[in-house]
C-alpha cells in the first residue's frame, strides 16, 4: 500500500479554510469559539461545519484546535466544545491538555499538540501509550531525531511543521509572556516577547548589543526537503500560520502542494496524497514574494546556523536590489534607481510597498508610486526616511502589488479526475461509465445513430467529453476497439457530461450524510478504552502544564504527582524558555566555537524596558535557557 502524505494547512477562518483546499491542501486546522492557542482566531462551529463540508467533497480533513491547557472552571465547557466540533464534522481534534481523555465525548481522533513538547521517542511513547493517533512533533528536530521517533512509534502518524514562524522555545515550554504579563502562551494569548528588542549585557552591566531582536527567528522553510521528511517517517506536513491572511495561504499552500504532487509522482507508487482532486490553473506560487522574514531550514540536518533574523522582527520581503544612484530628492519625494537582483518573482511596479534597514536597524517603509525602466524609482517619503536612503542600501519588497493581485483574483479550481469508458450496450444503444479514485462509479445509457466515420467521431467525443464540469475533470480514456461509433453531437455530448457531474456530486454529498449518519455520538471515556497495563511513564516530569483535575489524574496513572501549571501557581522555579538557539553561538562567543571544553558558559542578561532575564548555557546539552534575572 503507498503511504499517504498529508499536507496540513492553518485556517484562520472558513474562507480561508476553503482557499486552502482550493489551493491543494489536503487537511486544515482551525480553532473552534475557545480554547485554540491563538486567541484571536476563534470561529462558530456553524462555519466550521460549512467548512468541514467543502473539505470532505475533496476527502480532506477539518481538524479542531483545543489546544491550551482547560482550567478547572472550564472543563464542562470544554466536553460542550468537543461535542460541538464532533456535531460539525471535525476528523479529528488536536490537544494539549490531557484532562480530555478522562472526559466523556463522543468518540473522535485525538493529536497530540506541538504543545506537548514531543521532541524525543520517549515522550512519542508516553503519548502513543495514551491512544493518541498522531503526533505533532517539535519544531527543533533533525531529521535523524524524528526517524528515531518513527520508529519508537510505529502505531502514530507523525506531523512535522515545514513552513511559517518559529518560537524560539519549545513548544509549550515557553512562559516568557505569563511571566512578563500574565498572558499566557498555553492559553493562546502570547504577547510575542521573542519578537521584541532587547539590550544584551554581561554580568557587570556591559552592554554587548543594543535594542536588538535577539530572540526572533527567521521563518522555517522545507519546500526542498519533503521528501526526506517523508523518508524519515513523517507523513503530515504542517504550515504554520492560523494568524496569516488569505493571500499568504493560498501561495504557500500551492506551492508545497505542487512539490508534494511532484514527489508522488515520482515515487514509483510509494506514495500518494491522502486527499483527490487537483488545483488547475490560476497563480503561479512564489514563497518569496510573501511575507516571511528570511528563511532557515533550522535544525533539519543537525546542525546549527544563523537562525535569528537579524535586526528585524517583522516580516521585510523579498530582496529587490540595491540603490545604485539618488536621481531627486525634495518636496516629499524621491527618485532612486535600483541594481536588481536577476531573479525576482515579478518586476518592480506602480503601488509595490518597499523598504530598507538603516544603521540601527530601523525599518523604513516607502510605496513606489510611479516605476520607470523597471528601476528608476519615485516614492513619496518622509525627510527622515529620504535621509537614510543611501547608494548601497539594500531595498526589499514588502508588498507585491502583482503577485498581491493574482493570489485574490486569478484562482486556481480543485477538480477531481473522472475517467469515462464508451462501449456498446448489450440491449442495443451505447453505455457512458464514469469512475474516481476514490471509488465513485456511475454509468448512463444513451441511444445514438452510428457516425459515418470513426475517426472523426471520436475526435468529436474527445473534445466534448474530455473537459471540465462542475468539481470533475472528465477524461475519456476507453472506446470500442473497433467497429461504429455513436454519432454524437457536442450539444448532446456536452449534456450528457453535465448531467453525470451534477450525479457524481450528488453521490459525494450522499456519501457525506451516510457519515454524519452513522457516526456513533455515544459518550465515551478515551481513558477507558486505554490499556492502562501498557502505559509508558513520560521523561519529563516537570513544567507539566498541569491545569485541573483531570489531567493530574492522568499522570497520578503512572506515578507522577503533577504541579499545578505555571500559570495557576507561579511560585516555583521555573524555567522561562529553553531553546534549541543559542544567543552565544549567534554572537560568535560560543565557547566550543573557540575550541574551549568548558562544559557551561557564563550568563547573559536581556533588558527590555529595564526589565531584565537572565540567559543561561546549558553546553552539555547544547541549549540556552531563559530564567528570570532575580528568581
């Protein structure tokens, strides 16, 4: 059997969900009124149930994210939401909190959350222990990292992320922004601290780098690295973004679409994607034409690089070029003209947005208002911005007016293939059958008279029956060897293609109805149904994000008395962050850089606003972990 890969798109609502299925996704996730981990991405189940009905025409999935922690008060209201999410056709749910498995729901797939900080095979086991059917798995993985957990679990389906921002801590293990301002990233209300600008000192008060981004990472990048992840036992390919507009979605979803159709087909049958139907037409995507704040392969192959994004946080663009001369400057405009880079993903044009990085590493923003030769440049600025704009200076482009244009207005259709067999009827007349991959089989009968010529007449059927209708892409593959031909007129061919879309659809949507028929909606205890005599005893034994009842009885299972989570008791010593980033590696003063066998560095303090933590080395295990300065 071919394994099926699955790419996972994020939805920060219906329409962006169904543009994610029109572009090639073959699942998406969404958070339903509550309880998804980023708070202002919140729908009513009666969208996701509009959702949920596009996406199974294609067989793509719609899974729900309750994925932060439930406190005690919100564990009815969190049961209520699993029934929701059940009652709108969710395939699965994807969860943080483990409190879920002792509640009574109806019966649904349940994925671990990244949440779950699910980064070696010992913490894969204690959560496959749990009857959990896939598993997310931390961002920070080598390849060789995840095939050792693929193969610590075979029984799970594992989900990596291949595009999109990443924190610069574990996921789920971050407590930076509970600890600055009581908003809590397990609670999906993040203020983003790894995003803002920090002084870096030494411990005598020196400042080593000023008002910089030193936590903020570049985006993750994979598009030319599916195949390995595949290889290694990963078969869900997850974006990253339930925050990104529609735009960004369907660009990136195309083209991670096109790359996976690519590797299937190439695969000799290995593998196929766990959805049917195909994008046609439309935009060609370009990942560096959208937002994005430079791009790493982070940790992929084992190996560290320069991850952070340098100093900006926000997303600048696409490189354009380089400033080669100031042609004006006066009375609030500028004209300049650029050396660009060969290969951009479309010209410079009226109404792009630009920008470049002055010394301190400001970013200032312009519009070009009128483009000349494709280079000669005239933006209205501000003198500050006039000032700083230099020959040399590196320009990007943060808005694409072109490529803008065509992801909202030239869109692509999902068509599913249908093939279609002519043969003779054994009672007289002409049988038509239609068949799809995914077992949809429908057959009419039709009377004609014999054509006079067969070849014409099959270059007539060809063209009126190998063509487009509704959700099918219809291709007529067989006819008679030999002998007559209906004659057919296109009228009558065009017809009769119509009628048998519109059937096939309808046998979609009773397909579709069967299931929410006889999905069983008895409550049931996924905790009851565990064999508790194979549980496996989790690694980790701290900074459990343990919220409510529920949840400390799960670890109570296995021996582990559960401290209250972080947020409900912020007493205890705790760390902030620990990250697969190093700021001393980052700065070029990482002691094993220099070829020094200490096994500890010394800290360094990040000061935002005369707030400071303190940035420890955990050198033995290659990790830099943030602590409050004064615990």
């Amino acid at each position: 059997m071919p394994v099926a890969l699955e790419l996972l798109a994020p939805a920060r609502n219906k329409d962006i969900g169904i543009a994610a299925i029109d572009c090639g996704a073959d699942a998406v996730y969404i958070a339903g009124p509550d309880f998804g981990a980023r708070e202002a991405a919140g729908n009513p189940f009666g969208d996701i149930a509009l959702l949920t009905d596009y996406a199974h025409r294609f067989g793509a999935k719609v899974y729900l994210t309750l994925n932060t922690i439930i406190y005690e008060e919100e564990l009815e209201k969190a049961r209520q939401c699993v029934f929701g999410a059940v009652e709108a056709g969710c395939d699965a749910l994807i969860i943080q909190d483990l409190g879920i498995l002792k509640m009574s729901i109806p019966p649904i797939e349940l994925h671990a959350s990244t949440q779950c900080n699910i980064r070696t095979p010992e913490q894969a086991r204690w959560l496959a222990s749990l009857g959990f059917r896939k598993l997310v798995l931390a961002r920070e993985l080598s390849l060789e990292q995840i095939r050792g957990i693929a193969e610590a679990v075979p029984e799970c389906e594992l989900e990596c992320f291949i595009h999109g921002a990443l924190c610069v801590c574990y996921s789920g293990q971050c407590y930076l922004s509970q600890y600055l301002t009581g908003r809590s990233a397990n609670r999906g209300s993040c203020i983003q601290a790894c995003r803002s600008l920090y002084d870096v000192q030494d411990a005598s008060g020196k400042v080593l780098l000023p008002n910089k981004a030193v936590l903020s990472l570049k985006d993750l990048s994979l598009l030319d690295r599916l195949e390995q992840l595949a290889g290694a036992g990963a078969t869900s390919f997850k974006i990253e973004g339930r925050l990104k507009n529609i735009s960004y979605v369907r660009n990136i979803v195309r083209a991670y679409s096109d790359a996976l159709d690519s590797i299937v087909k190439n695969s000799g049958g290995r593998y196929t994607r766990s959805s049917w139907g195909t994008p046609e037409g439309g935009f060609t995507p370009n990942p560096t034409a959208t937002f994005n704040r430079g791009y790493t392969s982070y940790f992929i192959d084992g190996k560290r690089g320069k991850w952070n994004s340098r100093d900006y946080a926000k997303g600048i663009g696409e490189p354009v070029g380089r400033v080669s001369d100031i042609l004006s400057s006066g009375n609030g405009t500028t004209v300049f003209r650029l050396s660009l880079y060969p290969e951009l993903s479309t010209p410079v044009s009226n109404g792009d947005g630009l920008c470049f990085i002055g010394r301190k590493g400001k970013i200032y923003g312009m519009r070009a208002n009128s483009v000349k030769n494709g280079c000669e440049i005239s933006c209205l600025m501000p003198e500050e911005t006039s000032a700083r704009l230099v020959k040399g200076r590196e320009i990007f482009r943060s808005f694409n007016q072109e490529m803008e244009s065509s992801l909202n207005h030239n869109l692509p259709s999902r068509l599913i293939p249908a093939e279609l067999t002519l043969s003779c009827a054994e009672e007289g007349g002409w049988v038509l059958r239609a068949s799809t991959v995914e077992g949809l089989e429908l057959q009419r009968h039709f009377n004609a008279e014999p054509a006079r010529e067969r070849a014409k007449a099959e270059a007539g059927l060809k063209a009126s029956l190998s063509r487009k209708s509704g959700l099918f892409t219809f291709t007529l593959t067989g006819l008679p060897e030999d002998g007559l031909l209906p004659f057919l007129p296109s009228s009558a061919a065009n017809a009769l293609r119509r009628e048998m879309a519109v059937e096939l659809e309808d046998m979609l949507y009773d397909r579709m109805d069967t299931a929410r028929e006889e999905a069983d909606m008895t409550e049931s205890i996924p905790w009851e149904k565990i064999d508790h005599s194979r549980l496996v005893r989790p690694e980790q034994v701290t900074q459990l994000n343990c919220a409510n009842s529920l949840a400390k009885e799960v670890y109570a299972a296995v021996g582990i008395e559960a401290a209250p989570a972080y947020e409900l008791d912020g007493s205890g010593r705790v760390e902030l962050m620990r990250c697969k980033y190093c700021l001393r590696y980052e700065m070029g003063i990482c002691p094993k850089q220099s070829g020094n066998r200490v096994r500890k560095a010394s800290p360094l303090y990040l000061v935002n606003n005369g707030r400071p933590v303190m940035a420890t080395f955990d050198c033995f295990r290659c990790e830099m972990v943030i602590k409050p300065a004064n615990p």
